[in-house]
C-alpha cells in the first residue's frame, strides 16, 4: 500500500507522526563519525571538503551530507541537484529515502511525509505570514531565532556548510536557527498566481537546461524572475534554510514535498514526461541518467516519473 502524503496543517496525527520521526531520526546513534564522512570524500576524490569537530552522528544528519554532496558535484549544467533538470526527480528520491528511514523508526509502513502549501499562506498579508500556526511550538517552532520551543526545540544541528567557502563544517551540536521574512529578497512566501504559472507551462525543460531555461522545472524551482516559489521558500526563512545543509531544518522537507506535490499536479495535466530524454542533453540530466545517492539504490528520473508505488498526495 502506497503512502498519503497530507498537509501538515490538516492532520494532527501525520503532525505528530513527522516530528516524532525527526526527533527520532535526529539521535546521533548512527555509528558514523565525522571523520567517517571526511575519509569517505577524500578516499573517493569526491569534490567536497570537511572539517571540524570529531562526533558521532545522526542518521538526520546523513541526509544533511547528502544533500550538500550531491549540491558540490557540478555537471555541464547546474550539480547533481539543482539548476537543471535533475532537480525534481533527484529531490524525489530524496524525500523517497527520507520517508522510508520516517517508516522504519515510526514502525508504520503507511506513514507519509506531510508537505506545507506555502502558497497558501503567501496569500495572507506580510506581517502575517510568520506567525501562523506552523511556527507555532505545536508545529516547526519560533519563525525567528533560535528554535528552542516545541519538539523542533530538541533538533540538533551538527553538520553546516560555509556558504563562502562551501566546507562542509562539523560544529558543536545547536538549535535550528531561521530569520522567516526579513530577507529583502523574499519578503514574501509565493503567491498562488506564481504556482498557477508553473503549472500552465506545458513544456517540463528545454535548452540551455539551466536556470535561464523557460519550463516547468525552472519555473518550479525558482529561478525566472527569481527567488520564485521553491527558492523563495528557502529565502523567505533564512538561517539555516539558506546554504546546502538545508535540510538541517525540517522546514525543507515540507518545502520539497510541496514541490513535489506541484510537479505531480503538473504530471497530471500535461503527462509523465522528462526532458531531456536519452542520448541528448547535458550530461547527468538525462532520463537514463543515475542519480547521485548515499542512502539506498541510485534511481534514474525515468524510475520516479511515477511515484505511485511509494506514495500519492492527498
């Protein structure tokens, strides 16, 4: 039986259920050290550094790594993440894992990672739109700040990437830290009218394949006339949302599974198509494609073009 993934605001128990798996997953009882993760970079020849703090990590934190790793691995266009094609299939993956590790602690094989309609909330007016209940300590915790209330409050931030430098850093464990709203960038969530125009694309991705391309893809991802939608997120939050460790912020996975959600709606209409397919485009995009994994099998874009054997959105 495939998953349900539901809005975060409309179920307490799937509520409940995401920050009980974050908290279990945040335990730093994975048996990987941080010099594991170093030794791995260079033994591999992996084109990201790291330093810092000997400590045992999370299985959460694993995921942190991942997501800067794949981010650090340029291809033709964009990295093995971002900036191209890639993008939405990899991050399926992704939130796939991450919801398959969310089963297992929880020992419920049905359980779906929620997602946030942000959109929703870039409707209400500014000064609003930090102080929803989402923020509150029932939910994600403090919008400003450090993030010390709630069940979020215990979430321990161990792995952060220099956004200067993009040395992936092992400090001493802290709270998630956010600053929603005050971004000059992003003074806004983004507007229903920004997702309806991702939506009326009728073309997934084209040439140049990058953040200048006209389609679905970059339209979702944030790029035309940008920081739009999925970037804008990540902007309008802040603090820890802003370099590759991203993921260090639960917030992330509501925010992708919500990207997610788009691109599956836009699947709906417009059918299961990627491009570019085989044999053409850039390199690492393609639909045949491996695409770069720490935690399970490497998929390619063609094997996530359905998701239905793991999940469907409600």
């Amino acid at each position: 039986m495939a998953a349900i993934r539901e809005n975060i605001l409309a179920s307490l128990q799937v509520r409940d259920k995401f920050l009980d798996a974050m908290i279990a997953l945040d335990e730093p009882n994975s048996g990987v050290m941080a010099s594991d993760l170093a030794q791995f970079l260079q033994t591999n020849n992996l084109p990201l550094q790291m330093s810092g703090r000997e400590q045992e990590l999370s299985s959460y934190d694993l995921f942190i790594f991942w997501h800067v790793l794949a981010m650090s691995m340029p291809l033709a266009v964009g990295n093995a993440a971002h900036s191209g094609p890639i993008f939405l299939p990899w991050h399926r993956m992704y939130l796939i894992r991450l919801e398959e590790m969310c089963q297992e602690v929880l020992e419920d094989a049905n359980f779906g990672l929620p997602y946030w309609d942000w959109a929703a909330d870039g409707e209400l007016p500014r000064q609003n739109q930090w102080r929803t209940d989402l923020w509150s300590s029932a939910y994600l915790g403090e919008a400003r700040g450090a993030v010390r209330s709630g069940k979020i409050g215990q979430i321990q931030v161990r792995l952060v990437q220099n956004p200067q430098t993009g040395v992936l850093l092992s400090v001493e464990p802290r709270p998630v830290i956010r600053d929603s709203g005050r971004s000059s960038l992003a003074p806004t969530l983004p507007s229903e009218a920004r997702v309806a125009a991702a939506l009326d694309q009728t073309i997934y991705d084209r040439q140049p394949w990058n953040e200048n391309a006209i389609g679905h893809r970059n339209e979702l991802e944030g790029w035309i006339q940008g920081p739009q939608l999925h970037n804008r997120v990540h902007v309008w939050i802040g603090g820890d949302m802003g370099p590759g460790s991203s993921p260090n912020d639960p917030a992330f996975f509501l925010n992708h599974c919500n990207v997610d959600r788009i691109w599956e709606e836009w699947m709906g209409r417009h059918g299961r198509i990627y491009e570019p397919g085989r044999n053409r485009g850039p390199q690492g995009h393609r639909i045949d494609s491996q695409m770069v994994a720490v935690i399970g099998n490497a998929l390619t874009p063609e094997q996530v073009l359905d998701p239905s054997q793991w999940y469907a959105y409600n």
